[in-house]
C-alpha cells in the first residue's frame, strides 16, 4: 500500500489529505484539486449518483434517496420507508424511480414528492430503463415491465434466465440485453423481441440498427451475428470471419456514438473501433490500467460516457477523460468511494464515499451544450405515435358497433396491462376516431384511452382538438387526457393553457380542465415547469372566472404546497 501511495495521487474520501502535483503528474493529466464541494448524506451510497436537470439524486442504504443542486444545495429527501435496491434513474424532466426490496416500483418527482407506486413482483435487478417518450422499462430478476410515464402498465415479459447483461436503451428506442442462458435479446418500445441464441457467454452488446447488435466475448472477438431468430454461432466457429477486428483484451464496458464503439477492456485500456472502417483507430491508457499494473487488481464495475466532450470511464478507483482522437485529457485516482461516481453536464465529478459524504470535483470547464439545461437531453429518436398511420390495421371509418366493440377491446386490455405490440394500431386508431366524425361518445372515450396509453407524443394531437374543436365536451377531454399523460417537459401544454386565458371568451368546463391538467403536469413535474402551472392556476383562482374552476384551481394550488 506503501508503494501505491507513493506513486500515485489518491483523492482520499475519509478526511484524508490531497497530495501536492508534481510537474510529471501535471503533464500526465493527473488531477489533484480540492473537492468542489462536500454534504454529509447520512448513509451510504448504493450506486452511482443520477446526474441531470441541474441537480445529483443519490440512493442511500437506509432506504432514502437524496438531492442536491449541482452547486452543493441540500433540495430534497425522500423515504421510502424500506430498504432499497440499488438503482436510482432519473427521467427527463428530473423524475426519480427506485424500488423497494419487496417489489414496489417508486416514481418520485423533481421536489421530492412521491407520485405512484406500482407492484413489480420483486426488487429491481438494474436500473429503470427511460425510453424516447418517458415510458419506462423496468427489470426484475426474470421479468421486464413497461410502464407509461404515469404508471400505466402497458405490457410484461417472463424471462426464462436471469440477466447477465443488464438491460440498456438501444438504437430503436427498446432495450437490448443478455441472459445467464447465453440468450441476446432485443425488445422493442412495444414488447416485440428478437432473440439471438449463442454458444458462448458474452462480455458486451451494442446496438447499431434495427435488428443489428456488435456482441463481444471475454476474448475480444468482435461479431455482427445474422438476423435469423435460429441462427447459432460461435465466436471461434469455423466458416465464421467477424467482420470486425478482435480487440487486444475483453470488454468491461462499451458504450457506441455515430459509428464508433469505445469499450474499456479487462487490461484497463480503452479502445475506439470504427464500424464503418472496421478497425481500431486507437487505444489509450485509463487510470485502471495505471491501478492494474500497480498492483495487479482493481474494481470491475465500469460507466462509460460517450458525448460531444468527449469518452470518459468511471469506477470506484477514480475516472479518465480522453477526446475523440485518444489525447488524454485528464485522470483522477479515488479511494474509499462507495459506488461508481457520475460526470455531469457541467465537468463535475460525483462520488459518494464509504464515509457517508458526497464529494464533488470541478474536472472540466467545458460543458456539454443543451437546448434546455433545465431538463434533460431530447430523446435520440420518435416512436411515431403522434399522428395516424396509414398502415394501421384499422381503417376509417368502421360502423358504429365496430368501433364500440374496439375502444372496448382497447379500454379492456389497457385496464390489465396488455397493450404490448397492438400499441401503434390502436394507439392511431384512437387518434383517428378522437378527431373524426364519429358520434361524440366515440370521440370521448378515445381521447380518455389516449391518456391512459400516455404517450407524451400524443399531447401536441390533443392540444390541437383543444385549440380547434368546436365541441367544448371534446376540447375539455382532449385538456383531461394531457393531465393523465402527466409529462410535459417542453411545456408546450401549459404554454397553450395560456394562451386560452388571454382570450375574450371563456368556457367555465374548459377553465375547470385546465385547472385540473395543470395541477396533475406540475405534481408530476415540479419546477422550473410548475412556477408556469402556478401562474395560470393564480390567474383561474382569480374573482372574474366562474366558481367552478376557481375552486379547482385552489384545490390544485394547496396541492401544490
């Protein structure tokens, strides 16, 4: 231990000293500075602090899940009044969801404000999952969920292994793993699955298309597998070439932008491979390969980030920064971190420690850019169920006992969580009917199942029926059905709420529905979007409109509280 000291700098979290920078270790990138900040959590740390929407929620061993600002202020803490698994995500617009060890799903708001809670049948095996429109894929040891963002089941898969890769968003917007049973999977946002069935374990999956994954093995062999849901293969299987070249190690983690892959390999390098090119355009050395060959181990859980700025790898022996084309920017070394540290937006390093204190350090001065830095990135991609499809497998306009018969085929099976791969037909089918000519108890009972479904990619629909209907009953619907959805992270529903009260004529059910919409988005999202819910409810509250919704805008005001 001696030995290691002296050679390396160790930021050390229990109360220890920062060694001072020589001129070698300055040019090695290594970095020694003060702690940004500290705040003493009184627990700790399960996993890796969740970085986003200008705050770091952490999960702590007592069943608490706490929240600071990004400039070291205490904002919240939540109990869930049991012990916890050891994964925290964070949604877009800053929701946190968790799971207590006896199958409770938790979804907790931006202010720290329980939401809903939902039966998952056992604890969470690896993080939630956040797909293009905040519906949330959820893994238990052999199961998957997937909830709207409100909480909405919309489907459930039983897996017949445990998983040996966890589950991570691909590049369809679904979710890709790998089981103890040598299975891939690839899951759709719709419960659809393709499955390849390997002869050897895996290390490492990537998604690059549409039923297309990169798979690596411990040995560094890199394959494209074919398409076929039968197609078995073996990495060393003869009349089998990889079309990609085999890297010098396994992978520990790897993570894919545009076309490249970066992956941390088991020797404690990194490695950038070019799809296109099918080569390895560099390698670099991390602080784990600096630890590997100092004293022969080292922490095996790896995070990879891969971003404008640049790669970077954590674990809880420190983290290393390197650009695009593998300079080294900087590396740090930890000591008694309790879990994998996180790296935010903003050149921040999170890390909780075995003491029970949050410890930050300013890395970097450059900042990843973002449209809105209040909330998360915008989603890679669209699942297309904002508008009609003409290839749906319902067609307009169907008699009236034909559509009767399906919106309750619909409300019945959205009713017992069995929406799944009949998502895009009925969800365009509900658009369809919502804004046709059919009779208006159609109309209205399609709008409702829109909400239940909770797509937020429905809602600029929904606002247009409420702009444009000439049916007060629809246009007061339409305003219901985005209340149900709950999120709203560009504000574009309270924008046109807004707009509404401005205007010279005013409907007291319209009026009593935006009230009641903008209480449930705001709950659901706290600020910065509930300060604009708040104006609009202090305006309805006002004396000059009608008593009906002013009460309901005073009863979501004290909700609020």
């Amino acid at each position: 231990m001696k030995f290691f000291l002296k050679n390396f700098i160790i930021l050390l979290f229990a109360a220890a000293p920062i060694f001072s920078q020589t001129q070698a270790e300055r040019e090695q990138g290594l970095v020694t500075s003060e702690p940004f900040w500290r705040q003493a959590l009184g627990g700790a740390v399960l996993s890796l602090p969740s970085v986003q929407a200008q705050s770091a929620v952490v999960a702590l061993d007592g069943g608490n899940i706490r929240a600071y600002s990004t400039a070291g202020t205490p904002l919240w803490n939540y109990s869930a009044r049991g012990r916890i698994s050891p994964y925290v995500t964070r949604s877009r617009e800053g929701t946190s969801y968790i799971s207590r060890l006896n199958g409770v799903l938790i979804a907790v708001n931006r202010i720290g404000r329980e939401l809903w809670r939902r039966d998952i049948e056992g604890p969470l095996c690896a993080r939630v999952i956040v797909g293009w429109d905040g519906r949330l894929f959820a893994p238990t040891e052999k199961k998957i969920f997937c909830f709207t963002a409100s909480g909405t089941l919309l489907w459930s898969k039983t897996l017949e292994s445990s998983f040996l890769i966890a589950p991570k968003l691909d590049r369809n917007g679904g979710i890709l793993f790998a089981l103890e049973n040598n299975e891939v999977h690839q899951i759709d946002p719709f419960g659809n699955s393709h499955v390849w069935k390997l002869a050897a374990k895996p290390s490492a999956l990537i998604s690059i298309r549409e039923k297309e994954i990169v798979i690596i093995y411990p040995d560094g062999t890199m394959d494209i597998p074919g398409a076929s849901d039968d197609w078995y293969f073996s990495a060393q299987s003869d009349g089998h070439a990889s079309v990609l070249p085999k890297l010098p190690s396994g992978p520990l983690a790897a993570v894919i932008r545009d076309n490249n892959i970066a992956l941390t390999l088991n020797d404690g390098r990194i490695a950038l491979v070019s799809i296109d090119q099918r080569k390895i355009l560099w390698t670099g050395d991390s602080h784990i390969r600096e630890i590997f060959n100092s004293r022969g181990s080292f922490d095996t859980e790896v995070e990879m980030i891969f971003d404008e700025r640049g790669i970077y790898i954590l674990s809880k022996n420190g983290a290393t920064g390197f650009s695009h084309n593998g300079r080294r920017y900087w590396l740090m070394y930890l000591q008694n971190a309790a879990a994998v540290p996180a790296f935010g937006n903003d050149g921040v390093l999170y890390s909780g420690g075995v003491d029970w204190i949050l410890h930050t350090y300013k890395i970097e001065d450059r900042r990843l850019p973002e449209r809105n830095a209040l909330y998360g990135p915008l989603p890679e991609g669209s699942y297309k169920l904002g508008l009609p499809q003409a290839s749906g497998a319902y067609h307009i306009p169907l008699n009236e006992n034909e559509t009767r018969l399906k919106i309750d085929q619909i409300r019945a099976n959205i009713n017992t969580g069995n929406v799944g791969k009949n998502e895009p037909d009925w969800t365009s089918f509900l658009l369809t009917v919502s804004a046709g000519q059919q009779p208006m108890q159609f109309r209205l009972g399609a709008i409702n199942l829109l909400g239940k479904i909770g797509s937020y990619e429905t809602i600029p629909w929904l606002i247009n029926i409420f702009r444009n209907d000439s049916e007060h009953i629809i246009r007061s619907a339409a305003i219901t059905a985005i209340g149900v959805i709950g999120v709203d992270p560009q504000g574009v529903a309270l924008q046109a709420f807004s707009n509404y009260l401005v205007q010279t004529i005013k409907d007291e059910m319209i009026l009593t529905a935006i009230a009641s919409a903008t209480g449930a988005l705001c709950r659901f999202s706290g600020p910065p979007l509930s300060e604009a819910g708040v104006k609009i409810l202090n305006t309805i509250s006002a004396r000059n409109f009608p008593p009906l919704a002013r009460r309901q805008a005073a009863r979501e005001l004290e909700s609020l509280r």
